[in-house]
C-alpha cells in the first residue's frame, strides 16, 4: 500500500519528466501450479511512448523490470549452541518479504538509479525485504534480513539479473523471467520502470495471478476447507493400496 | 519427472520418491520393522518440510501395517484383546502427541523435538539390538548353553489382571497400556509406527509369545498411525495425499520383495544388520545436532 502512495505522490510531483511513459504486458498472466508443474517462463515486453522529441543531453535510457510475489510475514530463526547443540534460539518476525522476488535491469542498479528511489519503490532485494521497525529488538536484524535473500536466493526465488533485458533502440525492450517450480500460490505484480539519469520517468505494472490448479487445488483446498474428509481420504488410500498390494501378491504367488 | 506436492508446496523428482518407498519398503519387509524411523529422517533430508514429513509417514504406515496385518489374520497370529489394550493407550499417547508437535511447531522446535527423539530412541534401541544380537551370535557358536526360563517380574504383582488367551497370559492390563502410550507418543512425534519399541517390550516386559508379537503390534500400529494422520490432518493439516500414494505405492511393492528377502537370512544376522543401520541413521542425526551448522537461519512461516 505505502508503495502505492509513493509513487501516487511521485507521480504527481514530477509531471515534466513524463515526457515519456511505458506501455507493458506479458506472454501470460495466470500461471497454474498442476501436479507435474516444474516452473514456468514470463515474457515481460513493452516499448516506450514519447509525445515530444527529447531535449538534447537527456541521459541514455534505463530499464528496470520488478516480478514479485506475494508479500508473506515470515519468521527467521537462527541457531545457537545450547548445552552442547544446535537449537533454534533468536527469531525474528519479517512482516513483508515477497515470497518470490526477481530484478531484470539494462545496467547494475546503483549505477542506474539515484538512493531514494531504489528505496522508495522497493527496487533490489536489500530493499524488498526489510525488518518492519517495530518488530526491531536487536541491533542484528540485518543478519536476519540478509539470511532470508541468501536462503531464498539459493533456492531460485530471489535473483537480481544485471543486463537481462534486450533494449532495442530505445523503445522496445523484453526480458525473459523465470518463475522456478518452487513458487507459492498468491497475486504476483511486474513492474516496469523507465530511467534517465539516474531518476524514475515512467512506470507500469501489470498483474499475474498464479493458481495451484486440478487436482493440486483439489487438494489443497479440501486439506483446508474440510480437513476430516481429508483424512480420512488420506487413510482410505492406505488401507486400499495395502489390501491392493497384499492381493497382488497373493495371486502372483500361485 | 518433476512433480509439485500440494501441501508441501515443493517440487520433488517423482521417482526419487518412489525408489525411496521401495527401498525402504524392501528393508521393512526384510526385517520385519515398519520402516517409518528411516524414511521420516530421508524426507526431511531431501527437503520435505519435517511437519509434512512425519504426518505423511502416519498416513504411509497405515498402508504397510495393514498390508502386513492382512497376512497375520489369515495366520491367526494377531492377540487381537491384547492388541486393543494397546490401542487404547495408543490413541491416548497419539492424542497427546500431536499437541506436544502443535505446541511446538508454534514455537519452531519441532526439527529440534523430531531429531532428538530420533537419536535418543535410534541410539538405545539400535545399541541394545546390536549388543544382544552379537551375544546371540556368540552363544550359537557354544552349543549347550540353554535359554534362560522366563521368571517372575515386578508386573506380575500389578493389580487389574485380565486373561489373554492367544498370547497365553493372565497379566495386569497396567504395562500394555502404558506401552501403548508411549508408542502413540512416538507415532504422533516421530512419524513412525512405533513397532521398533512396542515389540521388544511385548516380548521382554509382557512375555508375549513371539509368533503373535508381530502380528499383534502391526495390528495396534495400524489403528494408532490412522489415529495420527486424521489428528495431524485436522490440526496440523500438513499430511500430503500426493508424497504419501508416491510413497506407499514404492512401499508396498518393497516391501513384498523384501519379505521374500528376508526368509532366506538368518535371524541373528537380519537383526545385526538392523542393529548396524538403526546405529547409522542416530550416528548421522546427532552429527547434525552437534556439527556447526552450513546455513545458521531458517525462515519458517510467521505469526501464530
């Protein structure tokens, strides 16, 4: 939401650099999680639109694409030694780390983008995911905070990707976003943003919803909706795969 | 060939998991355990969250034991009254169980909780087994020495005595059901049957004649492990209907080649070679515990 009214009020405030804006969308916008889903590929393409010649000595162009997921509270807990092993002791509660988050940008972000702004817009995983102040004990957060992008960047769902984007003569540019098979349920946004010296000029975002479907949705929602149907399901399977099987066998035996 | 379990939410190689459920299957029939206290560690070694890992497993056994007690029916070697004593104490250890694992799967412990149990109950039974078996060994070389005649024990002095005419015994109802409660403290901890426990202790605290101890522990831990998956199912919901028919369907098929295994091995070797491997799988899991760990955090999901 904060995000939102940022870029709201930035928008606003900065109408003489809209000279430019962006237009934006994407190969598919629903991406279905089904038994033998094993991650999917996202085209992100757009050109960018321009009502008035550039004034001389604008800066060269600069893209940015954002892909994130759903923002998640999660708990960080770090091991200590403790009567002779490890334990889970410290934790911490990180109240909006996206649970997928990937950066496609035409040069390295710090190179391209003024402080403020890579702040304000959430733009790199140091800024995507941060402590929320109140839940701040300790002066260690940054550890946690940092063990969340190491971990999650191990695992495929957090990336930063310096030159990902083909940028073809200053209007058209495309990037090829991999979404790994490890990817939760939830409303994903890609956002767009245009750079010149090393400010904002135009944003976009678009929306992806992605969805367990089949028999995963199935599932799910019955584990949750009514978990004793579930369970007993559950047990109907076992006793029928062991009476299966013993049958089987019995007859191949003859 | 990727495929994305639904409640675990991770995506795991479909036929790792069923060579797992036949490998663990072959060694479970060959030795006559239900196989639960290997593949519970494996799953959760290969990424499977540890709450999804020992519910699943509930829900695995409960295939494998009735499999297993199907056969013990036709042979007539299930105690079945002594059978549902221990039933009942079981479901009262599995009811306590899982609010022991909900407790601390709200606090994080539960890996802490699942890996101790492990090496404690992996390193006692897996020693004993091991000990015994090499003295076993020993004797079989010196003939002559007959067996011990089984004497008189404390629980012969509990009051509550009750006749069960398949084991042959007139004893206190006391034991059986506090053995039943620990197993089903284990079944809902640990993800297993239990049968590792319950069977030495038939044999060696009740007296149970052993034709009728397997099949009769198969037969509680049927009833408890379906106990558990329901409970974890509806409080917990982390049993997955996808990773167990996967495993079950590799188990199953196991574990009929592994029975046919284990009639061609001697009996004190079968049970060394357990002893050795039940040793293996504590030696690795107390490693985890006292070596420094590669990745110090672990995210878990917040709030209460």
């Amino acid at each position: 939401m904060l995000r939102i009214i940022i870029a709201a009020t930035l928008w606003i405030a900065t109408p003489l650099l809209a000279q430019e804006s962006v237009v934006v969308d994407l190969s598919q916008n629903k991406v279905e999680i089904t038994t033998t889903f094993s991650g999917s590929n996202i085209f992100v393409f757009g050109a960018v639109k321009r009502d008035t010649p550039l004034p001389a000595g604008t800066g060269p162009l600069d893209v940015a694409i954002v892909v994130e997921g759903p923002l998640e509270t999660v708990t960080v807990r770090k091991k200590e030694k403790k009567f002779g092993i490890w334990v889970n002791a410290e934790a911490i509660e990180i109240q909006e780390a996206p649970s997928f988050f990937t950066i496609a940008t035409t040069r390295p972000l710090s190179e391209m983008l003024n402080e403020g702004d890579l702040r304000d817009y959430a733009i790199g995983l140091n800024y995507a995911v941060r402590p929320q102040p109140q839940s701040i004990t300790n002066a260690d957060t940054e550890s946690f905070s940092e063990a969340i992008i190491r971990i999650r960047t191990d695992n495929g769902l957090y990336s930063e990707r310096v030159g990902l984007i083909n940028l073809t003569e200053d209007t058209l540019f495309e990037a090829d976003i991999r979404l790994p098979a490890n990817l939760v349920e939830g409303d994903y946004t890609a956002r767009v943003y245009l750079v010149r010296d090393k400010n904002i000029v135009a944003d976009a975002s678009v929306g992806i919803v992605v969805r367990k479907a089949g028999l995963e949705a199935w599932l799910y929602n019955l584990s949750r909706e009514n978990a004793l149907l579930y369970g007993l399901l559950s047990i109907l399977v076992a006793l029928a795969a062991g009476y299966g099987a013993s049958e089987i066998f019995r007859r191949l035996r003859r | 060939m990727l495929i994305y379990l639904p409640i675990a939410e991770v995506s795991v190689n479909m036929f790792v998991l069923l060579g797992l459920g036949g490998l663990v299957g072959m060694l479970s029939g060959i030795f006559g355990v239900g196989g639960g206290f290997l593949m519970t560690p494996i799953l959760i070694m290969i990424g499977i969250p540890p709450a999804v890992a020992v519910a699943t497993e509930a829900n695995q056994i409960v295939a494998s034991s009735f499999s297993g007690v199907l056969a013990h029916f036709k042979r007539m070697t299930v105690d079945i009254k002594m059978g549902v004593v221990l039933l009942i104490g079981g479901l009262v250890g599995a009811t306590v169980g899982v609010e022991i694992f909900k407790y601390l799967k709200s606090i994080g412990q539960v890996e802490l909780l699942v890996t101790l149990s492990y090496v404690v109950f992996l390193g006692l039974i897996g020693g004993l087994m091991f000990i015994e078996s090499l003295n076993a060994i020993r004797k079989s070389k010196k003939p002559g020495v007959l067996p011990k005649k089984r004497r008189h024990n404390w629980i012969h002095g509990l009051p509550f005595k009750m006749r069960f005419r398949t084991s042959g015994l007139y004893i206190s109802v006391i034991p059986p059901l506090l053995v039943g409660v620990v197993v089903g403290i284990l079944a809902a901890i640990m993800g297993v049957g239990g049968g590792f426990i319950m069977v030495p202790a038939m044999i060696y605290m009740l007296g149970m004649p052993t034709k009728v101890v397997v099949g009769t522990s198969l037969f509680q831990i049927m009833f408890v492990t379906a106990y558990t998956t329901l409970s974890h199912a509806m409080q917990n919901f982390t049993v997955d209907a996808i990773l167990a028919l996967l495993l079950l369907t590799g188990g199953v098929i196991g574990a009929q080649i592994g029975t046919r295994i284990g009639v061609k091995l001697k009996a004190e070797q079968l049970r060394i070679l357990l002893a050795i491997m039940v040793l293996a799988m504590c030696f690795k899991l107390a490693l985890d515990l006292l070596l420094v760990p590669s990745e110090l955090f672990s995210i878990g999901a917040g709030g209460k």
